[in-house]
C-alpha cells in the first residue's frame, strides 16, 4: 500500500475570564455545536480539539449534552483532546509552578470528562520562548503546535515545515509541529479546490509527510459573515467531503497519532515568536506602520519577506503600560499566594489556600493582556474579571500571612519601570502610589468587594486609526479572513479619536488658565502644565497609612516663569463598611501671580456598563448614567454601582465644582472599530488668584452595602 499525506487539524477553542454569558452562547450556537455535529457525520475526519477551560467548565454547566457528543467522538477514535493550561495563559509569562498546575489541571479534567488523558498541549496565542520545551515537559506534555512562522525565524525553509520536530531545553524535549500559515488562511476562506490542490503539491514532494494547522473553531462560525459561509453555504461540508474523497493518498490524522507513528525531522530550535499577526500589533505604533510599509513593499518577494520580524509578545507590556500593571498585580498576588501556609488536614485554611490558587490562575488568562484583533486589554470586563480576581487572592493569602492584614507601606518597583512606587495594603483597600508620574495613584482596590476603581485605558494612537476614514459603512459581500476586514460598528467613531498626554491615573494635578472650559477638558484641550501634571515628585516621607511628597519647579506663565512648590499628602484609612483616599494638595508660590490659574485635581474612576440602570451618579435632578458628560456642584459627589454594591462619595470642600467627562477609545475587535467606555475623568476645580498660597483636598470614601 502506497504511504500517505497527512493533514493533522488542531482546533482551539477558548472564551476569556468574564466573558458574557450571551456571547459565549452565540459562539456555542455559532461554531462549537455545528462544528461537532458535522464531524459527527463524516467519521472519516479525524481532528484535535482543544477547548480551555473557562469554555468546557461554562459548556459543563449550561450545554452537558455537547458533553456527550464529544466523548464519543473520543471514544470512536475521531476526536483526540488536547491540553494546554487551564485558564489560558501565556505560560511562559506566569511563575514556574502555574505553569505545571495550569496544564496537570486540564490534564485532569480532560481525563474525568472525556476517559482520556492528553499528550498535547496548545500554546495560548502559540506564543513560544527558548526555555518552553523544559516548562511544557515539566508538566509532561508530549506535543505541541506553533505557526510557520516560528520556523521560518529560526531559518528553516518553506519545503522543511512538512513534519513534526524536537524542541530541547537544557535536556528537556518535546516534539513541535510547524502549522502552516497557508492553511490558517485557506481554511476556511479558500475555495475547496484550491485547498486540496496545495495539499496534492505538498504530498507530491512529501509523501509521507504532514500539513498541520491550527487555529480558531470560532472562525467556523462565528467571525464575520462565517456561519452562512461554513454552514449556509456548506462549505465545511464540501471541505470534508472532498477530503473524504481523496482518501486513497490523504489521511486526515489527529497531531499525536502522526507524532507516535512517525519519527522526527530533527531538532527545532525556535526563537521567541508568535503567530506572524500577534508579532506585528506588539510593536510601538509607529514602528508597527513602518513595518507594515515594508511589508507591503516585498509582499511580492516571499525570499525577502522570510526575514521580516515583528516584535516580541513581551512587548505589549511596554506598549501598554495597562497590561504591564495588571501582570505585576498577578507576579504579586501569585508570591503572596505562595507564601500562604500549607496545611495536612483539612480546614478552613486549607479550602481557602486551594480558592486562592484557582482565583490566582483566573487572572492568568492571557486576553485582557494584549491588544490585537482578538485580545481583550480594550475590553474593560475582561480587565476587571482578572483585577477582581486576582484582588481576591491575594486578599485570601493576606488573611493567612502573618501581619498580612495589618496597615503597611512598600517602598518597590512594583511595575518593573525602572522608579520606586509606594504600595498601602490596608485590611479594605490597596493603593499604588507613582511618585515618578505626577505622584498619582495608578490602582485603588476596594478589596470588600474585590473592584479595581480606576481600571481604565490612556488613549493612544493605534496603527489602524489611520483606517477609520476609509472603514467601509456596510459589511462586503465577501468572506475574507478576520485579519483582512475593516468593518466599523457606528459610523462617526473618527471624531472620538483623541490621545491622552499621559497615563490616566487618580489625583493627578491640572493647571491651567482659567479661560479654559469644560468642553475643553473633554477635548483634552487643557493645556495644563505638564511638570506639575505628570513630573517626578520626591517622597519626603512616608508610614503605613500616610505620604507627603513634594515637587518644586517654575510654573511658564505669560508673565514668566514663577517658582511654585506643590506639595501632595496622601492618607489611607478605614470608614464606616468601607475606607477613604485622601489627597491635600498644597501649592506654595515664591512671588505672586499676575494673572489667576485655575487648579484642578482629577480622579479616574470606572464603574463600567456606563448606561446600566444601577450604575449612576446621584443629582438634584435624579440618577445621570456613567456616561455622562457635563458640570455638577462641588463640595460632594455621589456615585453609586449596584453590580459591585458599593457607593463612592467624592468630597472636594471649597471647590467650585465637578468638571465630567467619559473616557472613551476607540478600537478595533473580532466584530469591527468600536467605542469603548473606559470610565470617567472627573476634576474638582479651585481657582488660584494672586495669593501665594492655596490647599486643596480631595477625598474618595468608599463603602459597601
């Protein structure tokens, strides 16, 4: 009997942390369902499935059925499932130890639900790093998939990617499959034709080789416009046919069967990489368009083309100073959890130390890390779903730390940026103090209720803005690949594009003249002075609940330069079911003023689903919804969010009043550019005339009910 091709099909399955329930079963309806029944007719179809487990623990619970039908398949010898880490992390991101219990943990799982347990792992986002076959060999994983791409970086040639290879670290080795890039675009947006005649080439120069591929069940189903395509149209159907049909030199052969049966092509040893889309939307802005210039000038010329690199997905972290803050908070929250006792017997330590590290591994999951067609850092659910999370373990692992509730101040990088933070852990709330920007407060946690307050997003350029204008107003009739759309979802989303001088952080400083208006602020039009707004202030001293910090600099007005002084004392202390932030900002001129400035302190504060009736700011004239944008007396603000029951007061005496805005961005998702609400600036104004001296203080209490 002749030796046959192989095509292996690795499909990934995956719904992030704190996705909505709706949109999970949409994408169940969409692609997961009717991708299982129609394999369920063609038993000739041999595939690996991967689904993670915030997707199998939701399908657990509200599809069991679909349960069924896949151990079936299972069982049948039609469906190999494979592994990866259970929340979906970047492995190579998270501690040593989560990344053993992140992939044992679906092992197990996979195991008790479908009687069989898996050899191989998917790579989240198929981001690879040098050390990652002794970390997946660790966890004993036997196989796993990342793109051509990897490959092609590490030098291997395009007729080399037909097998399956050896990845080694210090020892430690696991076997890689090369997935080939033209499948990921072919399947499903080629025609049928075209993809059985690549595989013929391929067998005819590899008859006892592979194709792999792997890449989303979603984009059978539920990308744009793919459900009639797939389903509508048949064309999954006709895909499987036609592979039926050509059985006599093809076998469709699920990743670790190929891997047992056939021997290696020798050693991979693979850089770090990603899929080639994720390596381009981690690079800085304007590199990104200047890398995409240069690949549309050799899109011609594959020889020259093999040597273009994007950036690294470490990169984000730069990118996003968001995404950077969110991995430290998880970094800590996995030492503190680490730290917590072990004990024999069962007890309430016991079940608390277990919750701790299933809350921990929650907020490893990778979307709201990243920025890119797929991830999740835009998405403010999926931000808050990780911070609350990862705000509940390490409040569980502090309740059974010694001294671990106690009031307390850390001098740290805690962001790893190379300045010192200040971090208050007090028994309500923890707070992330920025001498180095504008001595502002970058996180506020009200730890009661596990909410991150300030959770929002600096308004940047994004490479795809320069897109917006040309954005088509109606979908095409077209299928084309998700990489390839621009669809908007409200038409006008240019006219939101605007950017942010800095981070938007908590009881940072605005001065400025007092000509200026509150549609002003809104536009981001201010002009306040940037040393005051974002300079580095010096820490003059600092206790467990109490800082002073003081910045001294010359103030450009139209006058001259003034030298002004502006102290900030920050205080952190409980309140009635809750605590209050405080901030007393003193401002101290060496020679007065020809002309009044106005001073303004600004707090950032997200509570979310801006239109959602039991999210609200309290008025004379009734409840205004988060996105409100206009002016509200001073000396106090109410607000008040029901989802996470607590209210927050804001008390600004001698303010003339609340200048408010929403913090809008635009981005670009799965379904389109959309607008996103990121939460509200809010500014509490005094106006500062000739006098040499004015104090000013701002104080947040937060309360549960």
């Amino acid at each position: 009997m002749p030796p046959k091709f192989h095509l292996s099909l690795l499909l990934h399955a995956h719904q992030p942390v704190g996705n909505f329930e709706d949109v999970i079963e949409k994408c169940y309806e969409n692609a997961y369902l009717p991708f299982v029944r129609m394999l369920e007719k063609h038993p000739a179809i041999r595939v690996g499935l991967h689904y993670s487990g915030p997707l199998l623990t939701w399908i657990e619970k509200n599809h069991a059925e679909y349960f069924a039908q896949v151990r079936a398949l299972v069982e049948r010898k039609q469906v190999e499932m494979v592994g990866g880490g259970f929340y979906e992390p970047i492995l190579a991101v998270i501690p040593t130890e989560d990344q053993v219990e992140q992939v044992t943990r679906l092992g197990n799982y996979l195991e008790r639900h479908f009687g069989e347990r898996p050899s191989g792992a998917w790579l989240a986002e198929r981001v690879w790093e040098p050390q990652m076959p002794s970390a997946l060999a660790a966890a004993e994983v036997g196989y796993s998939l990342v793109d051509d791409y990897h490959f092609l970086s590490a030098g291997f040639e395009a007729k080399e990617l037909f097998g399956a290879y050896v990845a080694e670290d210090r020892g430690k080795s696991v076997r890689l499959f090369p997935g080939l890039k033209a499948l990921r675009y072919l399947l499903p947006f080629g025609r049928v034709e075209e993809v059985i005649q690549f595989l013929k080439e391929a067998a005819a120069t590899h008859p006892e080789g592979v194709a792999a591929m792997g890449d989303d069940m979603e984009k059978f189903g539920v990308w744009p416009g793919t459900f009639e395509h797939c389903y509508g149209n048949r064309w999954l159907e006709n895909f499987f046919e036609a592979l039926e049909a050509n059985r006599d030199w093809l076998s469709v052969t699920p990743p670790g069967e190929y891997v047992i049966s056939h021997t290696p092509l020798g050693r991979a040893d693979l850089p770090t990489a990603s899929y080639a889309e994720m390596t381009e939307w981690a690079l800085p802005t304007q590199v990104r368009r200047r890398y995409g210039a240069v690949q549309r000038e050799f899109n011609g010329r594959p020889e020259v083309a093999g040597f273009l690199r994007g950036g690294s997905w470490r990169g984000f972290f730069r990118k996003y100073a968001e995404a950077n803050l969110l991995h430290k908070k998880m970094l800590r929250a996995a030492t503190r959890v680490a730290a917590m006792p072990v004990r024999k017997i069962a007890s309430k330590q016991t079940e608390e130390l277990a919750e701790a590290r299933d809350l921990l591994m929650r907020g490893q999951c990778n979307d709201a890390y990243w920025h890119g067609v797929f991830g999740g850092l835009y998405a403010p659910h999926l931000r808050t779903a990780l911070w609350k999370n990862l705000i509940r373990a390490e409040f569980l692992a502090d309740r059974q730390v010694a001294g671990g509730l106690m009031s307390r101040v850390e001098m740290l990088d805690y962001d790893a940026d190379g300045a010192n933070e200040l971090l208050f852990t007090m028994p309500d709330c923890q707070a992330l103090l920025k001498p180095s920007d504008g001595a502002t407060l970058a996180a506020v946690d009200f730890r009661p209720a596990g909410a991150t307050l300030i959770n929002s997003m600096q308004r940047r350029q994004e490479a795809y803005h320069a897109r917006l204008i040309d954005a088509p107003h109606a979908a095409s009739g077209a299928v084309a690949s998700i990489h390839e759309q621009t669809r908007v979802k409200e038409e006008g989303l240019e006219k939101y594009l605007r950017y942010d001088r800095w981070a938007r952080n908590a009881f940072r400083v605005l001065i400025f003249s007092p000509k200026r208006t509150r549609e002003d602020y809104e536009l981001l039009q201010l002009e306040e002075d940037a040393g005051f707004a974002s300079g580095e202030y010096a820490v003059k001293s600092s206790g467990p609940q109490e800082a002073e910090l003081v910045r001294e600099a010359m103030l450009p007005t139209k006058d001259g330069d003034v030298p002004f002084s502006v102290t900030k004392i920050f205080s952190f202390g409980p309140a009635p079911n809750g605590c209050e932030v405080a901030c007393e900002v003193g401002i101290k001129l060496k020679q007065p003023l020809e002309r009044a400035v106005t001073i303004g302190i600004e707090s950032v504060i997200n509570l979310l689903a801006p239109n959602d009736a039991d999210r609200f700011y309290e008025t004379a004239e009734g409840p205004r919804p988060m996105r409100f944008s206009g002016t509200l007396p001073a000396p106090i603000l109410r607000m008040e969010d029901g989802w996470q029951r607590m209210r927050i007061a804001l008390h600004a005496p001698g303010a003339q009043d609340y200048w408010i805005a929403p913090i809008e961005t635009v981005s670009e998702s799965e379904g389109g550019f959309e607008r996103v609400y990121q939460g509200s600036q809010i500014m509490a104004r005094w106006k500062l005339s000739t006098e040499k001296v004015l104090s000013a203080r701002l104080v947040w209490r937060i309360e549960s009910f």
